[in-house]
C-alpha cells in the first residue's frame, strides 16, 4: 500500500462523521421533546436509537484515524487534515478544502450537541448533575 493519505475518502468519512451527528442532534431533540411528556418508553427507545448513532460516529473516527496509519507521509498529512483545529488548516486540493468545510460544521454541531447534553443532564438529575459546581 502506498504512503499517501486518501483525501477523497476522508471527505467521504467526515461527510458521513457529520451525518450521523446530524442524526443524533434530531434523535437528541425528539429526546428533550418527549421527556417534557414523561413517555418514558418513548425514551427508552430513543435512547437505545441516540447509541446506536454514537456508536456509528465513533467507528467513523476510527476509520478516520486509521487513514493516517499507512506511513509517515500519510500521517503527516493526517496530522494537518484530521488532528489540527479547522481554521488552521491550509488547503492544498479540492478534496482538502472540503474536509476544512466538513470539520467545522462538525465541530459547531458537537459543541451544539454538547451544550444540549448539559442541558438535558441537569434537568434530569437536578442538584445531582455532574455539571454543577
């Protein structure tokens, strides 16, 4: 196998990476809206569905780190692609400028998700919550 970092996948794996995300932020939602109804088998199966996804996004990221492992070059390249914060990434090809674009809807969206979270945590174990200080 050649030493090179398969861009063209990369933006496929972080595309479909940004997808199950957007999947769990509308299952996250769904979640928040049914739990002001207490149905709690609603939840319940939403929950199980919620897993599922987080399950989907953490195989990708490790199919995505894995692009890096062919040799030194490719994880260089994986470094500067996958590893570095978005904005600091200068794009040397289409395929890259797509990964950039791709990396920072992501991360807004994990930061939307993660502010969501917070949220839900505390409004259901109240004083308990490990958000609190």
């Amino acid at each position: 196998m050649e030493d090179v970092l398969d861009v063209e996948n990369l933006a496929i794996l972080c595309q479909r990476k940004y997808t199950y995300l957007k999947d769990l932020k509308s299952i996250t939602d769904e979640l928040t809206e049914i739990l002001s109804g207490e149905d709690g088998y609603t939840a319940e199966l939403l929950l199980d569905e919620r897993m599922d996804k987080l399950k989907k996004v953490q195989d990708t990221t490790e199919r995505i780190e894995l692009l890096g492992e062919v040799g030194p070059k490719s994880a260089f390249a994986a470094h500067r692609l996958i590893f570095s914060e978005p904005e600091d990434i200068k794009p040397e090809t289409p395929d890259e400028k797509l990964v950039k674009e791709i990396r920072i809807k992501t991360r807004t969206l994990i930061r939307e998700l993660q502010d969501q979270d917070r949220r839900l945590n505390m409004r259901l174990s109240g004083e308990k919550s490990y958000y609190t200080s």
